[in-house]
C-alpha cells in the first residue's frame, strides 16, 4: 500500500487497502484516516465509489471518517453522490449516511448544499411541510436531524412535547410545561439557510399561569460568527390568550449564511430558578417581504395578539386554558 501511496497509484492503493480491510477489519482504525486524507485528490472520487457501491464492510466508517475530516469539501460531496445508495448505519451509530453528509456541510457554513441534501433525505409526506420554517404546524414528528425540529435531549424543570393541543383535536402543537424544580434549560430549534432579505416571522402562542414576567421568546439568530441576534418576538408570559404573533427582521448578506429559529428564555430567568406554568405555540412562518433594508433595525416586535398572515382560525375561545398546564 505505501509504493502504492507514494506514487499515487491511487487504485492500486484502494484495492490493496480493501483486501487487507476485509482480512484484517480490526486495522480499520489506523488504514481507514490514510485513506480519508487521500480525499483531497478530485481523482479520488471515481476509484473510491467504484469500492463503495459494492458495499465493502468498512464502507460505513469510511463514509463516517469522510464526514468528519475530508480535507476537501467537493471531493467529500462527490464521494457521497456517487456512493451508491443511503445505506443506515449499523448501531451505534445514529442517522444514514446522508444525515452524515448534511451534518459536514453544515459545519463547512455551506447552508444551502447541506439544505438541499437533507432534503433528499424526506419522504414525499414529509416533503409536505417545506418552507423557511420547516413543519411549522408540527405535523410530523420531531427527529432532530438536519434542518427539522430539535427538541431538548437534557435539562431539568420542563417538558417539551409535539401532541393534539386538546383531546377534541388532532391537530400538534408544541408544549412547553414548566414543573417548578431548578431550571436548567435548552432551546427549542431549528436550522434555517435563509437568503439575504427582509422576512416576518409569524405565528400563533398561549401561555398558562407563567411565573416569570421575562416568559418566553422566539427568537432568530445567525449561525456564523458571533450568532448576531436578528429578531426577538415580545415575552410570553402571565395568562395570554390563544393569539398570533409577528416580528419583522432582516437577513444580512455576510456573516449569516445559517441561522437558527429558537424559543429561548427571556434574559431575566437564570440557571437554577424555579418556573413554573408553560405556553403552546403553532403555525410558525417565516415570510420572505423583499429585499434587505440596510437601514432597518436588527429587529421589530409586535406584541402577540397582532394581525399575522400566518394566523389560524380563531373561533375557539380566546380565554380556552392551556390543556394540562393546569
């Protein structure tokens, strides 16, 4: 393997480190980095998928190797495309070998490439709930990957669920309920790739018995950088009725080619202090308006309750109480 290294026999090289590979797989974590770090070579591309469509045995942590440290961002997304398939990964490992690919774009900041292959990854239903804000009515079930929901893994003092807002419905929204022990809180989000622009954020919220007047806040945020903060909505707090809500803000052209759509705690509630009540929300949009004004402020809230394109019917009762918040 290194004469054949050493004078770039590249195919060579891969068909000898495939059959020592499948005699020897205990090798694979030392043979395995020397043949990702050849991935900076274009000329890597055709031989090494020529090995992977045949579904070699060490297949899934090369792909996984790839996406971790592939010197070379097009050669990584070429091996990908040309793999042969979406084979899932063999526990314990988590996601396919698609979610894997989403996940180095996404640390290379190239949002709309990674945008575009986790999109790939959806089902036809799934593909359904597409937009700026993806299933913003919470149809489907939170899976955490790519630019889905992503619901809190850890944390102490809250719930966070998707589920029916009534037993009479059933139609999702999320909860959050707070059970008065130390709080010790993770966002809500989700990954957006959002164009230079001006948008609005809409949406629909509740709150029930809300002990804190500093509540909650959606917020958006750019992925890059110093993560600038482009919107905050007004706090949810206290007792408010079943209302929409906006907040107009615009997407900068550097600096923020990701961002992140959260629902964060108001800057008032610190690590530790006990809360309790909680807050549903629903039908979250984000409406392309026009142009970026360079001019405007980072952003501009409007209270909840305001008029919003977003808005679902009504005709519940505006003083109907958060199920099972009480």
């Amino acid at each position: 393997i290194e004469f054949d290294l050493r004078s770039l026999d590249l195919t060579a090289a891969l068909h000898q480190a495939d059959m020592e590979l499948r005699i020897q797989p205990e090798i694979a974590p030392d043979l395995v980095p020397r043949m990702v770090s050849l991935t900076d070579l274009p000329e890597m591309v055709g031989p090494v998928d020529l090995l992977l469509v045949k579904r070699p045995p060490w297949r899934e942590i090369f792909l996984t190797k790839l996406a971790e440290s592939g010197p070379n961002p097009e050669t990584v997304d070429g091996i990908f495309a040309g793999r042969g398939g979406n084979d899932p990964l063999a526990p314990p490992m988590v996601g396919t070998e698609a979610d894997l690919l989403v996940q180095r774009q996404i640390k290379d900041g190239r949002w709309a490439q990674a945008y575009a292959s986790w999109v790939t990854t959806l089902s036809k239903t799934e593909r359904t709930g597409l937009g700026n804000v993806y299933d913003g009515a919470f149809v489907f079930s939170p899976n955490g990957k790519g630019f889905a929901w992503q619901l809190p893994q850890h944390g102490t003092g809250y719930d966070v669920l998707v589920a029916p807002r009534t037993n009479f419905t059933t139609n999702n929204v999320m909860q959050i309920m707070f059970n008065g022990l130390p709080l010790d809180y993770e966002s809500v989000k989700q990954q957006l790739a959002l164009e230079t622009g001006h948008y609005q954020l809409t949406g629909m919220g509740q709150t029930g018995a809300m002990s804190s007047e500093d509540g909650l806040q959606w917020v958006v945020a750019c992925a890059e950088g110093q993560q600038q903060v482009l919107a905050k909505s007004d706090p949810f707090t206290g007792d408010m009725p079943w209302a929409s809500f906006q907040v107009e803000f615009d997407v900068p052209d550097t600096g923020c080619g990701g961002q992140w759509l959260r629902l964060d705690l108001g800057a008032g509630i610190f690590r530790g202090q006990p809360l309790e009540g909680g807050a549903i929300f629903d039908d979250l949009v984000i409406t392309r308006l026009g142009p970026a004004n360079p001019s405007a402020p980072a952003a501009t809230a409007s209270p909840p309750g305001t008029p919003a394109s977003a808005a679902k019917d009504q005709s519940e009762s505006d003083q109907e109480t958060i199920d099972g918040l009480q």
